[in-house]
C-alpha cells in the first residue's frame, strides 16, 4: 500500500501532526492496515473536511480512504444508493440528479466523504426537518478492530455509537443510503433581513416549518441596537413548473461554476476587524430586505465556498478555528448572551451562520439537539482567544448544551460529559470492541474518548 509520513492538519489548519499517511485501495488491503498498526493506533480519514483534530494521529497511522470511491448500486425505484465510504457527496450529486435523486442531507461543503458523513452524524441546512445524515442510513458494513467486517443496521447499539462517533469504533467500508427526490437541479429561495437577534429567532420561529432548508448568516460585528442582524435565507427544490422554457430542457443538469484557488501564501492580518466589518457592512446591505421565489443553483444555495478551491488559506499560516455550539429551546437568553459577548470581543467573523435543530439523532455523541446552533471561523492568533472561547464553552455546558466535535480543536475535557450525556456508553462499547486502542487520534487523546 502506498504510505508516506506526511503533516496532516483539518481544515482549519491549525496544530498539524505527523502521521503515516496510508492508502488503501481495497476492502484487503485496509483490513490489513488495521491489522498492523503500531503502539500509537489509526484513524480513517476522508476529504479533511473536519476543522479540527479529528482525523489525525500523532506518531501512528491515518486510513486516507478516498480511493475506496465505487458507487455498487442505485435504486431509482425505492430511492437509495449502495457505494463505498470514500465516495463523496460531490460525487453522488453527478450521478443522482440526472436521476432525479438528491442526497438527503449536505453540508455547507459537497467535498465530505459518505463515511466522513456518518462519523460525523453531519448536518445540514434541513436538520429541522430531516434530522442528521446517519438518520437516512439503512445500513453500513464496519470493518473494527479485531479485523471482522460487520454489518450495522439502526437501532443497534454499535450503529448509534459509530454515528457521529468520529471514527473511533471502527472504519466505515460501504453504506446504503436513502434520498431525497427532486424535480430538478435548481431551488427556490426566499431571502429577508433581520434586524438584530431577536427579530431573527421570532421570524425562524414563526414560519420555518414551512421550508425544508433554512440558514441565517448573522453578523457578530454588528452592536448596540443592530446585535445580531442578519440575512435569512431559506428554499426548497424548485418544481419544474417553476423553471422558464429554457431551462426545461434540461431540468437537473448540475452545474458548479469554480473560481481560481486560493493562493498558498495569503497576507497575514488580512481578515481585521476593519476588513471583516467592511464586509459584513456591505454583504447585509446588499441582501434585499424581503425577495421570494428566487430561483438558485443548488451549488450557489448549499455550497457558495466550495466554487473557490482552498478557500480555507485565507486566514494566513495560523490557521483558524471554527466554533460551533448548540443550545437548546428554552435557553435563548444564553444564546443572546454569547452573541453579545462575542459582538463587544470584536472578533472578526465573516463566517457566521445561526440554524434551528429539530428532534435529537440517536448516535451517542451526535451533535445536534432540539434547538438553536450558532458557527463561526475565527483567526487562530487572535489575541486571547483561547481564554475567551473557554468561558463560552463553560456558559454552553451550563445551559445543557454541546460543541460539535467535528469542528472542535480545544475543548477541555472536563466539559465532555457535561455536553453528552451517553459518554460513559460509547467510552464502555469502545473498551469492548476495541481493548487494545487500534482505532485512535489526536482528538480522541485529547478528549479521552
């Protein structure tokens, strides 16, 4: 198998380790991977989409599984998709359009693996609707790490352990998923300003039942009577009566427009507080207070930063961190708090979005919970940042809530149990199905998962 020690990092490029970086092209060849780790274990690892440590290993192995890429089956009738771990999102949206299937979660970027998918329980801009992405499995087959190759199916204890269990029972080898079928390949959008938060939260409140996508960007820049306003933005898939003559004639052709990359060495400073208020000042001026029936590409609706590849080199050789928490209905005021907090800290957040969660998922360490989500990218040196998002992460437990451990870098973990509660039950399950610590990374160390 072709394998290089090589400095692997997330997407937020910061703490980078060294790893053996191994490459399986064959379910043989990663159960032999697993099979002859050393002291220091593996870690499956897809596109690198996890911001943080999730998918690296310090001195032992990462499992790159991206040439596991074959797609076994589709079922235009019932409506699902046999394919291995390593295909992408990207890649099913090119061949299940054209067939009038969508994939039934996404989300803000396509370039996530399906088992990335299921490692991180991922979600998306419809969670209010139709829960995570493990929620749409119907069964996946689990290579672990006495080297048995299972097969887990819902309800069952190894499923709900592995779903958003970010990759520590075991290596996703190929999934059967279910989709979500679409006329075409556009959506239809509402758009609306918001004044500040509280008119955000009312209008999400009132009327997001009768959208199936919903995302509001809100500007952490903004203060004084205008904290927390934001752009609201929220659609579904376009019927085909709503496209023009023209476009009929080819109603889900997929089309994603790429900008030039990112260049590989970006100006430090460059994302200041003057730059990314200057921004937040012109993109919610620009937003039309109230638009309806917008017709959008699906790439311009779910995933604007995919269309400039490496967008992430923008905040300079330091790196950023992405920060997002979750607290629950009942606990506005602790959401209005951090807002406020984060308005007066001045930190410079272009990438901002706050989000509805519906019902709870049942993997064990899934994020999301009944409530609001609140993410953010922030420069890594930012002066006192890590002492800052400390005392945020102490206000979200305080209030029942959690951090999502698929963007997390840093969180203490104290705080762990506090934030999920069926802890103790995935730390047992992976005390039995794996004693000798096979499957391990940097975030698992961390965190003493």
């Amino acid at each position: 198998m072709p394998a290089d020690t090589v400095a692997v990092t997330g997407w937020g490029r910061t703490a980078p380790t060294a790893a053996q970086l191994i490459r399986p092209r064959s379910y043989e060849e990663a159960a032999a991977a697993v099979r002859e780790c050393g002291t220091r274990g593996g870690i499956p690892r897809g596109l690198g989409r996890a911001y943080g440590d999730a998918a690296q290993n310090a001195g032992g192995a990462v499992l790159d599984m991206t040439a596991l890429d074959r797609v076994h089956a589709i079922d235009v009738t019932e409506g699902t998709v046999l394919c291995d771990a390593g295909v992408s999102l990207h890649r099913l949206m090119e061949l299940l359009l054209p067939l009038g299937w969508f994939v039934p979660v996404t989300p803000g970027t396509r370039y996530v693996t399906v088992g990335g998918a299921i490692g991180a329980d991922i979600h998306g801009k419809n969670h209010h609707v139709s829960g995570s992405f493990a929620r749409h499995v119907r069964s996946f087959e689990l290579l672990t790490a006495d080297g048995s190759v299972r097969t887990v199916t819902p309800g069952t204890d190894l499923f709900d352990a592995t779903a958003g269990g970010m990759g520590l029972t075991g290596v996703v080898l190929t999934a059967a998923v279910r989709l979500q079928p679409v006329e075409t390949s556009l959506m239809s959008v509402d758009t609306e300003r918001a004044a500040d938060l509280d008119d955000l939260m009312a209008r999400l409140t009132a009327t997001d039942h009768r959208y199936r996508y919903s995302v509001a960007w809100i500007d952490l820049l903004a203060r004084g009577a205008a904290t927390g306003r934001a752009v609201l933005t929220r659609g579904d898939h376009a019927p085909l009566d709503a496209l023009s003559a023209r476009a009929r004639r080819a109603p889900l052709a997929f089309r994603t427009p790429r900008l030039p990359a990112a260049p590989a060495v970006f100006p430090e400073g460059l994302l200041s507080r003057r730059t990314v208020g200057l921004f937040n000042e012109l993109w919610f001026r620009r937003a039309p207070r109230a638009r309806t029936g917008e017709l959008q590409r699906m790439s311009t609706f779910f995933h604007p930063l995919d269309g400039v590849p490496h967008w992430n080199r923008v905040y300079g050789r330091g790196g950023f961190v992405q920060y997002q928490f979750v607290v629950g209905h009942g606990r506005e005021e602790t959401l209005r708090r951090i807002v406020r907090r984060i308005s007066e800290r001045r930190c410079p957040s272009f990438l901002a979005v706050l989000k509805r969660f519906g019902e709870a998922d049942p993997g064990w360490l899934s994020f999301p919970v009944p409530g609001w989500t609140l993410a953010l990218d922030i420069p890594a040196g930012l002066p006192g940042l890590p002492a800052f998002l400390d005392e945020l992460d102490d206000e979200v437990a305080a209030a029942g809530g959690r951090v999502y451990l698929a963007k997390d870098s840093r969180l203490r973990p104290e705080l762990l149990s506090a934030m999920y509660p069926r802890l103790a039950d995935f730390r047992t399950l992976r005390a039995r199905l794996d004693p000798r610590g096979v499957f391990t990374s940097d975030l698992s160390r961390r965190l003493a998962l």
